[in-house]
C-alpha cells in the first residue's frame, strides 16, 4: 500500500475524529463522507472495529503498513503491555518528536523537516523521520534549518505544541530533550490501541 496523498479531511471524517488537527473543513462535515454518509451509522462488526483503529492510527503517525507491522513486533517482544509499547514506538519517532516539541505544526511537516536536514539529534543531522530518539537525546535546528526563519516563528507561536512530561524544550538554545518514554495517559489522540492488538493477534 502506498502513501495516501488525497483528501485529509475525507479521512478524517471516516473515523469520526479530526486526527490531523482542527479543520473548518471537518467541522461542516463531521459525519462519514459518501453518498449516504450522513445516514445512521452501520454496527461495526469487531474486525471492522479493529482494523479501523489500526488504519487510524497509522494515519495519525503517517506510517505505511509494513512499518507499523514491523512496530508491532517490536513492540510484542519488548516487555510490558503490547498495546502501550507500540504507543512508545510511534511517539518516538523523530518526525513525531519534532511536531510535540512544536518545531512543526503537524506530523507531515516534522517529517518534511527532517527530510530536508533541518534537524539535528545529539548534534548529528539526521534526516530519516523513523529515526527512533532514545531517553536523553537532543533534538535541535540545525544550522540549514536556522536560515528559514518559520522554523523559528513556529516554535515561538505554534497553538498546537503539546506540553508533555517526558519532554522539554530549552528556548535559549532551541533544542529539546527526551526525558523518558512517552505517557500513556499524556498521548492525547483517541487511539485504541487493544484492538490493534486484536487485530493483529488474528492475523
């Protein structure tokens, strides 16, 4: 499967929920889209149920089906629960990193911003959106990232930076860091994460 490049909105509206952020678009039509979207909802059969909460949150991420599979095992052969592990995983991810720290507005955008080198990790440059940050890395501007200047008004005046505990951002040095790993309880996005679980437990 590819990546999705049509309409965000019309995603959106099929799970219910403004997964990439507030939209005036949404907000006229939060009902399914389609002919008859405005109908009554279908009961979701448990496997449809599953497979939506996979697909949402592989969206919310922007991570392709074999990335988010490979995730999952990982997150199956780590200790604790499965469901919070993949959680973990995906907040980790430097593009996701880049948009809580509120250097980028959205997801697509941070990972527009490490594709283009304008992030650094540990003082390095690093240009791979999946790059995982581990507890204690520094993720800053870098030099290339400097010479545009929205980078810095974004993170002066982004609404959507989230405040979260594990981590903190030095505005004297523009830089952040990882504190520990993701919250469960602080990971804002509606995502049912035990029925990806399921889904995949099937599979």
């Amino acid at each position: 499967m590819g990546k999705y490049i049509g309409p965000r909105t019309k995603i959106a509206r099929r799970y219910g929920d403004p997964i990439f952020g507030p939209s005036k678009a949404f907000s006229k039509k939060n009902y399914a889209p389609g002919q008859h979207g405005k109908g009554k909802r279908k009961d979701v059969k448990e496997y449809s149920e599953q497979l939506n909460a996979k697909n949402k949150a592989k969206h919310i991420y922007d991570v392709r089906e074999r990335q988010f599979h490979n995730l999952f095992i990982l997150a199956e052969k780590s200790n604790g629960n499965t469901g919070t592990n993949l959680l973990e995983l995906l907040e980790s991810r430097l593009d996701n990193i880049v948009y809580r720290l509120g250097i980028a507005v959205s997801r697509a955008s941070g990972r527009q911003c490490v594709s283009h080198k304008h992030i650094t990790v540990n003082g390095k440059v690093v240009n791979i959106p999946s790059y995982r940050v581990k507890e204690g890395d520094i993720i800053a501007i870098s030099k290339r990232g400097m010479k545009f200047n929205n980078l810095l008004v974004t993170r002066a005046s982004n609404p959507t930076a989230i405040k979260v505990s594990w981590l903190e951002w030095d505005a004297k040095k523009l830089s952040g860091k990882l504190l520990t790993k993701p919250i469960r309880e602080e990971i804002p996005e509606i995502i049912n994460e035990n029925a990806i679980v399921n889904f995949y437990s099937k599979c």
